[in-house]
C-alpha cells in the first residue's frame, strides 16, 4: 500500500478537474460572445486571483438536457402533489414575512431533524446549513485551516479537496484497498502518522458506495487527535444492517455525522444538509457560519419535507433494488464493479471511460467520470431510464470505444 499523498492538486484516486467535469470550459480565456459594454471584459488570469486558485475551474457535474440523467446521484421521482401543494403553502406563509430576517439558527428545523435521526438527539446536537456541502466548510472554517491538516481515504468525495482549498488547509489521502474498503490498522497508523485536525470518513463513500464499519470508524476516532466526520450522505440507501455513527456519538465526544436531504429524500433542489453532534461541537459551527444562512422559505420547506418523511423516502427500496440489479447486469457483461450501499454503481475499467462515457451522452444517457481511472458511475434511477442505460451501454461496448483495461 502507497504512502499517504499530499495535495496540491486532487488526491490520489480522485478525478480532477477535467475528468471530473468533462463539459467545464476554462474560465481563464474571455468569451467574446459573452462580452457585454456594460463591464469590462478582463480575462480570469487579468485578475488578482488567489495562487492557489489559477488553472481552477468551477466545481459541478455536467448538466446538459438529455433524456436520461443518471450522473448526480439524485432520487428521480418527486414529490407527491400533495407534498408539492404543502410545500407552496409552506412558502406562501413565509412570504407574508419576508421583510423580516429569518430565524437565525433555524431550532424548529434542527429539532425536527433530531426527531427524524432519533437515537436520543435533540436540536441543540444538530446543525442545518445549505446542503452538505456547506455543512462540511463549516467544519474546515472551525476545526481546520492554516498550518491544519485534513485528511480523507482516497479514492473519495471529489469536493472534499476544495474544502480544504477553500480554507487554506492541508489536504492529505490515505489509499483505500484495491476492493474500496478501508484497512483499519493502516487507516489508525496513517491518522499516527499525520496527526490530523479533521479526519473525513465517507460511508457510504462516493464515488465507489463502500460502507465503513464501526469498527474502523471507533478505531480512527480512538487515536485522532482532532474531529472526525463520518458522512452519511447515502445511508438510507444502504442494505440491511450497515449500522450508522449516530451509535458511536455517546463515547467519542469529537466525532460528528452528517447527512443531506438531497439523495434519498428527493429534495436535492432545496439545499439542506445537516449534521449530528455534541452541542459544543454544533456552538462551533454557530461562530463560522454566515448570519442567517438558512432562508426562511427553505426551513419551511424543510420542515414540510420531513412531515412526510415516509412519503419522500418511499422510493428507496425501489432504488436499492434498481442498484443491484444493475450491478448483476454489469457484472454479467464482464465488467468490473464496487461493492456498492448507495443509490449509485462504480463500474469499469475501460481503457478509453471518456470515450464510453460519449458514447453514452450520444445515445441520450449522462453518467459520471469520476474516480479512479478506468471507472464510471451510473445512478440508480426509474425502470425506463436503467432500461435506457443497459441498452446504450450494450451499445457502446460493442464499439472500439467498450475495449477493457486488460
């Protein structure tokens, strides 16, 4: 097993930008047809940029208008009309009071997550922020930035380096084993080694869907001598008897586990993340964040959204069904694949993943080039659109394009 990889660019396993992002152009170069008199038209490398900044692009997955969207990891049915008619109304209420800022630290919202997590958790031991992501830059904003180190287990979330970016923070990788998982001695010796602020632990992990047991996360919060974060972004997806690190925070007073309403819940378009912890871990979230970051019409919707959480999470086992059968079909046509407990399949290795992932994109389905190179990821979505994709990718791989990585 390698050593631990440091980062200046991404992390060892991970995509970077352009694999990442193959539909991202390069914002360094003024577009003429965008020019406009009413501003100058200064090229990205004309201005004061940060150094460590320059040759960045802009984060996100592709988003182009195609019939099947498999590559952002997103619950594919929406909510019922009458969870839609709850929510206008919701928003309708909180209208009338717009004028007025919205209630700063969002507690009816927070209490009506700790309710939804159960395990004894109330709202000062929960935090909410503008989808997980904002969650997790408010961990690096308290807990990491400079001369502090964040380390993660490659290949992983591709935003994580960005965080740390974004918080002038170190960034390190340790590599996960060959199947994805995460070797608990060798993860506890390179936390010894490294001496970490921020350890992040991805479970289910993206992009492979590896669960991580509680075991290994005990063992690393054991001898991490800052905060742990476990990220739990898909664990409503995972099988029966992958245990969450909600168990685990009664003993370890510094470890943190976080979750978003953008995946299973079917609410990706109303940006909440949130986060379970101890309240003076959550009291140094409240000194980062932004003031009023959450709006008040989104902590409306919220709250309706978790009203019916039976309703939005109803989809789910027919989800967990579509991943498997898919993984079986992958499997089937002779291609790699990872063991996966999210709403998503890793599968590959192809000698040319840009040229299958085309060859995908002309026959009207999007998937994600992301980790590890020779690898792609689908989404689990409806029977129509996983009926769509098998019969694109039967296509593609019976072209040059399909050659396998010996």
């Amino acid at each position: 097993m390698s050593a631990l990889t440091s980062a200046a660019g991404a992390p060892a396993g991970s995509a970077g930008p352009a694999s990442a992002n193959p539909a991202t152009p390069n914002p360094a170069t003024p577009n003429p047809a965008t020019a406009n008199p009413a501003t100058a038209n200064p090229a990205l490398a004309d201005l004061p940029l940060r150094p460590e900044l320059v040759g960045e692009v802009p984060y996100g997955a592709p988003q182009i208008d195609v019939p099947v969207l498999l590559n952002v990891n997103e619950n594919p049915y929406p909510p019922s009309e009458r969870v839609v008619a709850e929510i206008a109304a919701a928003a309708a209420v909180a209208a009338r009071s717009m004028n007025r800022y919205p209630e700063r630290d969002a507690t009816a919202l927070r209490g009506d997550l700790a309710a939804y997590l159960g395990h004894g958790l109330t709202a000062d031991q929960i935090w909410a922020a503008n989808g997980s992501n904002e969650v997790m830059l408010h961990v690096l904003q308290a807990f990491a930035g400079p001369g502090r180190t964040v380390l993660s287990f490659a290949p992983t979330y591709s935003m994580y380096p960005e965080y740390a970016r974004d918080t002038h923070s170190g960034w390190v990788t340790f590599p996960r084993r060959d199947d994805f998982t995460i070797d608990r001695e060798a993860a506890v010796a390179a936390v010894l080694a490294e001496q970490p602020d921020v350890v992040l632990v991805t479970s289910p992990n993206n992009p492979t869907g590896t669960a991580v047991s509680l075991e290994t996360v005990a063992a690393i919060c054991a001898v991490a001598p800052g905060v742990v974060v476990v990220d739990e972004a898909y664990l409503e997806f995972a099988r029966a008897g992958t245990r969450s690190a909600l168990e685990l925070l009664p003993t370890h007073p510094r470890l943190a586990v976080s979750r978003t309403m953008s995946k299973a819940f079917a609410f990706a378009g109303g940006r909440l993340g949130y986060l379970a912890a101890a309240p003076a871990f959550v009291d140094a979230l409240r000194i980062v964040r932004l003031p009023y970051h959450l709006s008040a019409v989104t902590q409306a919707v919220a709250r309706v959204a978790l009203a019916h959480a039976p309703e939005m999470l109803a989809a789910v086992d027919e989800l967990r069904a579509a991943r498997d059968d898919v993984a079986s079909w992958l499997a089937g046509r002779g291609l790699a694949v990872a063991e996966s407990d999210a709403n998503f399949v890793l599968f590959g290795r192809f000698a040319d993943r840009q040229a299958v992932w085309q060859g995908l994109l002309e026959r009207g389905v999007l998937i994600r080039v992301v980790g590890p190179e020779g690898w792609l990821r689908v989404s689990a979505g409806t029977g129509a659109e996983m009926a769509a994709f098998r019969q694109a990718l039967t296509e593609v791989l019976d072209t040059p394009a399909g050659q396998r990585l010996a």
